[in-house]
C-alpha cells in the first residue's frame, strides 16, 4: 500500500477524522522499476518555478515503497537545492556544494559529532592515505570525552562496549588508527 492509507482503508482502521478527499489516483510502483532515477535527472535542471510541481508530482502521483520514498524525499532536496543554485542568487563553488552536503547530513541524518564521509575511490591516490589511517586529534579528544561520558551515564551497555570505551578514555587509540598532529 506505501505510505499513503487509501481513505477506506484509513476509516476501517479508525485514523481520526479526514477532512479532505484525495482527487488524483497514484501509481504504485517499486525501485526495481528504475523510474527514481530519472527523478535525479529532473531534480538537477530544477527551477524555483518548476519545484512545487515537481514536489507535487513525488508526493501525489506514486504509491511508493519502501525504497521508493527515499528516493522521492532525496530528489525533493536535490531538487530544492538545484532550483536555489539556477536562481539569481545561486552560483556556489564545489566548496560550498560539499558544506551544504555536510548541512543535509547533519541536520536530516541526525549526525552530530565529528564525522568522516569516506570515498574509497580515493584509495587509489596516495595522497589520501591519512583518511584510512587517521583521525584528527579534535575528534580523538571528543571520542575521549564522549567514552567517558557513556560510562559514566550506562548501565546497561555489553561488558565488551565498556570495556571498549574505558580503553578509549584511557588512551587508546582504537581500530589500529594514528592520531594525526594538531
């Protein structure tokens, strides 16, 4: 069915009262039918004018599944992030467009401590080796601090994840990894 009740459904169910009636029919499909990928497509010639169309037609012409809402909600922001680039006030460098990369990560996937985004692509070039050695001497002092945070505050964590973190706040440098200089 996707995310979407069909409205007999959501009254069998006894969701509360809805107020509106849906007046388009939608198309359920699958990610094995391959059609989000020409959503990409579209979402990077997107334009302020062309967007609400674009989110209207993610929302309300698909009965998505599991996979297909991620990709419809991931072209919405594709999309979004597009039209604000074709617009007047658009016209960022690749720096920027990697900032607002770590935005979308940080702010819709929830992460907040220090992070690494790892391309294994670029395993192939020696001068990127210290990003499958390494990790920084800021984030290996906040990884001290956040092991000595969770043994203070669990008791209910695996003895090996205590133990795991007691030898962090310790000292010790996990996964075989170098503290690069500060």
């Amino acid at each position: 069915m996707g995310i979407c009740f069909r409205l007999p459904v959501a009254f069998a169910l006894g969701v509360g009262a809805i107020t509106h009636e849906r007046r388009f029919v939608m198309e359920s499909i699958t990610e094995e039918m391959g059609l989000h990928k020409g959503w990409y497509e579209e979402a990077r010639q997107m334009t302020v004018e062309k967007l609400p169309e674009f989110i209207r037609k993610l929302t309300q012409d698909y009965d998505h599944d599991y996979g297909t809402i991620c990709h419809a909600i991931a072209a919405a922001a594709v999309g979004a992030a597009w039209a604000v680039e074709h617009s007047p006030v658009g016209g960022i460098t690749g720096f920027q467009a990697s900032c607002i990369t770590w935005e979308l990560i940080r702010h819709w996937g929830g992460i907040e401590g220090p992070a690494r985004l790892v391309q294994y692509e670029n395993m192939l070039f020696p001068q990127y080796g210290h990003n499958f050695t390494a990790i920084s001497a800021e984030t290996w002092k906040w990884l001290q601090e956040q092991a000595a945070k969770k043994i203070a505050e669990s008791d209910h964590a695996h003895p090996a994840v205590i133990a795991h973190w007691k030898r962090i706040a310790a000292g010790e440098v996990p996964f075989g990894l170098a503290v690069e200089a500060a």
